[in-house]
C-alpha cells in the first residue's frame, strides 16, 4: 500500500516539474512570482516571439500551473498552484542564490 502511495505522489511531482524543465517556461514562472503580468510584459521581459510565449502560457495553464483572466484585450496570467510558489523559490535559492527571491 505505501509503495502505491509514493507511485501516486512521484506522478504528482513528475507532473508539476515536467513543464518546468523547460528554460521558458521556468522564467516566466519566475516573472509571474513577483506580480501577475499580462503577454506582452512577459513578451518584453524575456524578448521573444508572442506565438513562442503563448505556446508556453498554454501548456502551464493547461498542466494547471498558471491561470489566467481577460481585462479588456489584454490576457493576465498568474500563479494558480499554490505549491508551485514554494517550489519555484527553493529552485531559485539552490540554482539563483544572486537573484532576490520574491
């Protein structure tokens, strides 16, 4: 039974970290701790395409990482996992010691 356990808590994990992994997505995550932002703050602060961007918005709204809100015809997103948070500050602190964490 704890074996079945620790399997479904593994896939949990795999779950959340998998979208992580790539640089991309990892940086807009870390934009969005400090505030949530809208697609083209996140366009200007890591200066590539919108259609890139949106590719990755997606797949963490879709993972249910991110969620997001209409204000006119701009597309806020912020954090919606609230363990993503912690997990996002501890990498930074391991790997980003030099950058403030939020």
């Amino acid at each position: 039974m704890l074996h079945v356990k620790k399997a479904r808590s593994a896939k949990m994990a795999s779950e959340v970290l998998a979208p992580l992994s790539h640089p991309t997505r990892l940086l807009i995550v870390c934009l969005l701790l400090e505030r949530e932002r809208y697609v083209l703050e996140l366009l200007e602060e890591l200066g590539t395409t919108k259609g890139n961007i949106s590719q990755h918005l997606r797949i963490l709204t879709q993972k249910g990482l991110l969620s997001s809100r209409k204000e006119a015809n701009r597309v806020f997103y912020k954090i919606a996992d609230p363990g993503l948070r912690q997990l996002v500050k501890t990498i930074q602190n391991l790997y980003c010691p030099e950058l403030p964490v939020r």
